[in-house]
C-alpha cells in the first residue's frame, strides 16, 4: 500500500524519512492547504509531532525549536522578553508553525 503521508514523532524517524524518500513536502499545522498538498509522486511529511522549544536565550535574542512548532507557542515566549520575530508571521492563530505549511 502507498503511504502519501509521513508522520515522524522522533528526529531519529525524520532522519530516516528523509534518507528513504526521493520527494518530501514538509507539512505542519495544516494552516496553508494549497501549499501542504503534495503533488503526485511527492509524500507529505507532517512534522506537527516533532514540536516545541529546545532552547531560549534571549539575552542572545536566539531560540532554538523543531519544526512543527506552533507560532501561537513562540509568539508569547518572546513577547514575554520584549522580543519578536523578524517578520510579519502569517495564519500564526490558525495553527502556523516555524518550518512547515
């Protein structure tokens, strides 16, 4: 059977996706659907379990987070600092995330 759709819950499993599959489009919280549908030939790797903050400094203005980290988790954290993204994030209450659609 064909699998269109990847979900890897570990960075071990989207190494692995990402070493076997020949096309991937990375997919997160589903908020863009015209760009996180895969064409034919192409699988969906959904990266909303591979989620949260890893590290924080904002004396440093730098965090690290996985990809299918919701906007609505970062946005706070920095405002909470009195920091913010360098852009205008899109669709972040509609379940947006940091590395995927």
């Amino acid at each position: 059977m064909y699998q269109s759709t990847l979900r890897p819950d570990t960075i071990e499993e989207l190494q692995e996706a990402v070493r076997r599959a020949v096309r991937l489009l990375p997919c997160g919280g589903g908020s863009k659907p015209g760009l996180s549908t895969p064409p034919a030939g192409v699988l969906s790797l959904d990266c909303s379990a591979l989620s949260g903050v890893i590290e924080y400094e904002p004396q440093e203005f730098t965090f690290t987070a996985h990809a299918g980290t919701p906007l609505a988790e970062v946005l706070p954290l920095l405002r909470s600092h009195g920091q913010y993204l360098p852009f205008d994030p899109l669709l972040s209450e509609h379940g947006a995330t940091l590395g995927a659609r």
